[in-house]
C-alpha cells in the first residue's frame, strides 16, 4: 500500500491534516484529498513537497 500523511504548513510547524490520502486532486486554487476510509478534506492550498519514500505529502497554503 502507498498511502500517504497530508500535511499543513502552520507557523513553520507541520500540521496532520489526513492520514491514509490515496487520492489527491487540484481544483483551481484548492487541493481535495481522499483517504482510504473516504473521509475527505479541501484546502486552498498548494503542495510544497512529496516524499514517496516518507509516504509524506506537505501543503502550504496558497497564496
């Protein structure tokens, strides 16, 4: 499995957002993510950085 831990760039601390993200979409200025259990979160954000050996993604808000 390849999931991955969403997380948000707050006051330079990482904030989890979502864990188990299989799914993650670009709408305009805002990301959805999708977890295994679909729960799902939108953010205006932006990706700041993917770890695929981590399983990490990190937002930061758009703008």
């Amino acid at each position: 499995m390849c999931e991955a831990s969403v997380y948000l760039v707050q006051d330079g601390k990482e904030e989890l957002i979502l864990e188990n993200v299989d799914e993650l979409h670009k709408e305009g200025d805002k990301i959805k993510m999708i977890n295994l259990f679909g729960d799902q979160k939108v953010l205006e954000a932006q990706i700041k950085m993917i770890s695929f050996v981590n399983n990490k993604i990190v937002l930061e808000k758009a703008g």
